[in-house]
C-alpha cells in the first residue's frame, strides 16, 4: 500500500516513526519546538492523517498510532496539488507573485518572444 | 452625506486616475498610481464613519425628501395693490412656508440599507472565507533548511519579525499576514538558482515594507463598502495590479536596469512552472501578466523630468477631480441640497415684497413675515418661564390638534383630547451634530438666537426627535439648561409653546387659543389662576399693541 502524504502530515509522521506511538499532546510539543507549529495546526494535521487512514488513535489520551510505514509513505507530487488548490476560490487577502490562474503554453512562449523582442 | 453620493463622487476621480493609467502606466513611476489610489481610497472610506452611512444611506428617499419637501408657497398676487405712492398689504392668511427638509433619524432604516447590508455581508465573506480556510492550510508550511535564505535572510532584517517557510500546497511564492508576516515559497522552486531566489525574497520583503497585505485588506473593504459601483470594483483590481508593478519595480531599482529581462524571465519560468492542463485560463490574467512584462522591460531610471511630470500631473488630477467631486459631494448631501432647492420658494417671498423698500419705511413688515413671535426670556416672560422650572414640566406645547408636555425626565407626553388624558410617546434619538448642521442650514423657526443653540448643541446636548401623523415634526434640544422645542410644520399652523427658553407663537393665534394656552398651564399647576390671567392679558396687549394682524378674533 502506498500513500501519498504532504509535508505538513510526513512531519507528523516522522514523529511517529522515531518516537512511536504518541499522545497527541505530546506530538504537538514536539511539532511545536520542531516544526514552530501551534496546537492548532498540529490537531488539524493530525486530524487529516486520521481521515486518510495514516494513523490511528487510541483511547486515553488521544494516542496516535502511525498505521502507514516510512516506506509506504509517498510525497504529493507538485501538478496534483495545485490542481486541488485550485478548486476553490484563490485567496484575495495575501501578496502572491503570480497570479492564481495559471497560462497556457502558447501564453508562455508568446510571453517570452515578447522579453526577446524588448530586450 | 449618503454612500451612494461619496461613490460617485469618489468614481468621477477613479476614473480620471483609470484614463491617466491607460495612458501612461509605462511612462510614469508606479509611485504616482499608488497615490492616487490612495486618495481614491480616502475619498471612498473616509468621509463616512459606519455610523452615519446606516442613519443617512437611504439613498432613495434620501433623494426624494430632497424633491419633495421644500413646498413651494405660490405668491399670492393679488395681495399687493399699489395705491398712490403707499403700499397697502391685506393681512397675510397664506404665510410662506419657511423651507423643510426633514432630518432622517438613526432608527429609520429604509428597504436601501438591508439591500447595501446584504451584498456588503456577501462581499465580505466572499473575501473573508477563502482567505480563512487557505490560512488554515499556510499554517502547515514547514521551516526551510536553506544557507542562502538564512544568511540573505540575515542580511536583510526588518523591524517585524519575518518568517520564511516552505509549503507544498503553494504554486507561487506568497506573502501573508500584515503585523507578524510570513513569506511562504512553494516546494517545487529551484532552491539551487540563488539569483532569481534573491530575486523572489527582495520582492516578498517589498511588499512587506510597503504593508501591501495591508493595502490589499483596505482595498477589499473599500470594495465591500462600495460593491454596488463597477468602477470601485475595476480600481480594485487595477489597483491590485499596481501593487504587483510598483514592487517590481522596486526590485528592478534595486538590482539595475540590467537585470530587467532576467527578472521578467523569471516571473514566466515561475508561470511555467505552475502548468497543468487546466480549463480555467483567464484572459484576465493573461493580460494583466503581459502588462507586468511590459511594464518590467519598459521601467526606466527616474529622472527630474519624470518626476516633475509625475508630481504634477497626479497634483493636477487630484486638484481637478478629486476637489471638484469633493465640492459636488458637498452640495450634493441631504443637508446641503435644500438651500438649491428653498432658494426659490424664498424668492417667491421676496418677490411679492419686491415693493418693500417704501413700505419697510412704513414699519409694517412685520406682517409680512412669518408670523412667528417669541418673547424673549430675558425680558418678556421671565416670570413664566420661572414657574415652568419650578413646575414638574420642562415644556408645553398646543396646537389646535394636540396638547403636549415635555416631563422633568424629558420624556414627551401627548393629549389629543384638550388635556383629558395624556399618552407617553416615544422619540427617536437624533444625532446632534448633524442636527445642528441642518439647523444652520434650515433654520426652520426665526426667533432663537442660533449661536446660542449652536454652542448647546455643540457642548454636548441631546436632541430628541418626534414626527406626527400630517408630517409636522419637533425637534427637543435637551441639556442641562432645560428643554427647547423646534418646530417643522409644513404648513403653517398656529401653536404657542413654552420651554426653557422662551415663549413661542407661531402663526397667527386667536385669543381663544391663547387663554387655553394659559388654562392648561392652570391646570397643570405650572400657574396660579390670577398669574395666568395677568400673564393672558399682557401677552394679549402686546400682541394688539405691537402685532394688530397677529390676534384673529373669531
């Protein structure tokens, strides 16, 4: 079985697979001073590798069991991502250096004879 | 002054600013743009607090009080015969009616606010809930372990504290937050290529120099406020684009004119790299994109001519357009438009006593005023006025339809029955500065003296506001002093009043009316029978002495 995880979730990951199976008040102390998260994020993280099916919890204390393998474990390639970014509505509210949309291949090359022809 | 009329004021600027960037975008530094947008901006947010835009946008009626409540008195013609070189005027019956314009109170809300409430609440979640549910996600970006973002880093400290972290969700480097900023790069840059990565870094710390987050917060407000007018929409996005140029060109300043081409090479292999075959391919930003390419091959060196023709031609367009939309906006409020349209009615006035210089000799002009007569309370009904104070009543008022008193507690209590029984009515809090605005402006009843009543209104007093079923309203101005009535009547009725301040009558008043006048003070205990009755007989020979035509006896 493979997964495919982002990095925010590989990082939760890895913390189960040096240190097993974690409280996830403890994982968020760890992610806290490793990673800079708030518990916050760190629960919601959490919460999507229970949705995946990447770990498991067990009672008490919310222990966290890491279900997938170091080597089951797979990054998102960049191409799905975005695409699932994309879906929603683009965030208005920040400074992004491009665009949200994005351009098609004869956009680009026109966009670069432009840069050859001004140069 | 109503949002609908600071939005088109404010578009008449924006679109002056949207021809002049039309022409020159690539000839001026982005400086000037974002200038004007600025003070496109302060047109748009400033003149209003919230407040004010609930209580007077009410565009429509707001619009249509201003057509329809100055009531146009026709002069009556026939009233002046010329006989020899003396004028003879009839008793006036038909008095002008001094021009009204009815303040809107705050607890008027019109169909027009809910409708401008809706779309504003639409608007802002439309901004607000994306941006929440991607802050989740930005939240999860994890530090980079990079060399050169930490020594460039280093090298480049801002007095807010920074972060620079990597996020795998992110097609595009991005900057977010305004007081705590986080620059987040996306996973698939090449962290290898150190020139376009000090590139990416001068450009996010740009922006967070400038607060251009923050811009882009006050511009999505702006938009929000004002979502009803396309033109604040096109300055949004316009402005948005102007944000990105100006940084670039910032970038461009600071690495030489030489790196222009490897800079804009950068920003499409960054564009490339966002590729997959995806249906949603705007033309929009297609455009946008080329106009930053363009604008980034064509930045040149600032010289003292180009910014002599910049400063003055962003002087010249906030001059001529922002002050002349200023100036309409200021003739355009609810309050300042009655003077346009009262001016004639007054005229009207004035041309029946076009004749006047020879009969004003006569000294009878009186009659052709208004008749309103106040006694001052210095002078002529100090005695009354004393016994009000000393009586559980701060005011009292009659017409021929109702009898009113103004309690110790300022409430307002109403008899429609000569003074058999009384009912409490609600009044709708008025906001006193406007009132006094509109005051100045109206000046609705002669006889106070207006300073005095500004500088109560102007330290803090209350006004309280009542409107009656035939549109006759009353204004109280409350403060320590005690209470003053201001009467709105659309036509002319005879009252007589008491207050704090004075004695009032409006109009011409039968003896009969004057002694229930005075009965009621009788029977609320405000006089004793033989001071009423003295009271009576005074007023009554001043009036015949002083004011033939203003007793009609029946």
């Amino acid at each position: 079985m493979v997964m495919k995880l982002f990095d925010s979730e590989l990082n939760i990951m890895e913390i189960l697979w040096t240190e097993g199976d974690t409280p996830a008040k403890r994982i968020a102390e760890i992610a806290k001073e490793k990673v800079g998260w708030s518990k916050t994020t760190t629960y919601t993280i959490i919460k999507r590798c229970l949705d995946k099916g990447a770990i498991e919890r067990h009672e008490p204390n919310f222990v966290c069991h890491a279900v997938v393998t170091r080597e089951q474990a797979q990054e998102h390639e960049t191409t799905e991502l975005i695409n699932k970014m994309y879906d929603g509505a683009p965030d208005r509210l920040i400074a992004s250096l491009l665009g949200q949309k994005r351009l098609s291949t004869e956009e680009i090359s026109r966009l670069k004879r432009l840069i050859d022809s001004m140069e | 002054m109503s949002l609908l009329q600071i939005s088109i004021s404010a578009s008449v600027f924006i679109l002056a600013v949207i021809f002049l960037r039309s022409l020159l975008i690539h000839k001026l530094p982005k400086m000037t743009f974002m200038f004007l947008w600025g003070v496109a901006l302060i047109q748009l947010l400033v003149p209003v607090s919230v407040q004010s835009q609930f209580s007077i946008f009410t565009a429509a009626e707001h619009i249509s009080g201003m057509y329809t409540a100055p009531k146009v008195i026709s002069a009556p013609e026939s009233s002046t015969f010329i006989n020899g070189t003396t004028v003879i005027m009839p008793p006036i019956t038909e008095h002008v009616t001094a021009p009204i314009m009815p303040l809107k109170t705050a607890s008027q809300i019109s169909p027009f606010v809910w409708v401008w409430f809706v779309g504003f609440t639409m608007c802002a979640l439309f901004f607000i809930i994306p941006h929440l549910r991607y802050r989740k996600i930005y939240k999860m970006a994890v530090p980079i372990r990079n060399d050169f973002i930490r020594k460039w880093q280093l090298s480049n400290l801002l007095w807010r504290d920074v972060q620079i972290r990597q996020l795998d969700y992110i097609s595009t480097p991005l900057t977010y937050g305004i007081f705590r900023p986080v620059v987040l790069l996306p996973k698939n840059l090449d962290y290898d290529d150190e020139k376009q990565l000090a590139l990416i870094l001068t450009h996010e710390f740009t922006h967070i120099k400038r607060f251009d987050t923050l811009k882009k917060w006050i511009l999505a407000t702006s938009v929000c406020i004002h979502w009803f007018n396309p033109i604040v929409w096109v300055m949004y996005i316009l402005a948005n684009r102007d944000i990105e140029l100006f940084c670039d060109e910032t970038v461009i300043r600071k690495f030489g004119e030489n790196m222009k081409p490897s800079y804009a090479r950068a920003l499409v292999r960054l564009e490339e790299k966002k590729i997959g075959l995806s249906p949603m391919i705007s033309s929009f930003s297609k455009n946008s994109t080329e106009e930053r390419i363009i604008s980034i091959m064509k930045i040149k060196r600032i010289t003292i001519t180009t910014t002599l023709l910049a400063i003055g031609l962003a002087a010249c367009v906030v001059v001529i357009f922002a002050t002349s939309a200023l100036d309409k906006t200021e003739s355009a409020t609810g309050v300042d438009e009655p003077i346009a349209y009262s001016e004639p009615s007054l005229y009207q006035g004035a041309i029946t006593t076009q004749i006047v210089p020879a009969l004003s000799q006569g000294g009878t002009t009186t009659d052709l005023m208004p008749h309103d007569l106040t006694f001052n309370k210095k002078y002529d009904v100090p005695k009354l006025i004393d016994s009000l104070m000393a009586s559980k009543y701060r005011a009292v008022y009659m017409d021929n339809e109702i009898y009113l008193r103004v309690m110790m507690d300022n409430t307002v209590q109403i008899s429609k029955d000569n003074g058999a029984v009384w009912k409490k009515y609600d009044t709708d809090e008025v906001d006193a500065k406007e009132f006094a605005k509109w005051l100045l402006i109206n000046d609705p009843i002669p006889g106070y003296s207006m300073k005095e009543v500004q500088t109560r209104l102007a330290n803090g007093a209350e006004v309280k506001h009542l409107v009656f079923e035939n549109v006759k309203e009353m204004y109280f101005i409350i403060d320590r002093n005690g209470v003053q009535i201001e009467l709105v009547q659309p036509e002319k009725i005879s009252s007589v009043l008491i207050d704090g301040q004075r004695m009032m009558i409006t109009s011409a008043i039968s003896a009969q009316m004057l002694k229930s006048f005075y009965d009621l003070l009788v029977s609320n205990h405000i006089l004793s029978e033989t001071l009423a009755e003295q009271d009576y007989s005074e007023r009554i020979n001043y009036l015949e002495k002083n004011l033939p035509n203003f007793i009609v006896t029946k």
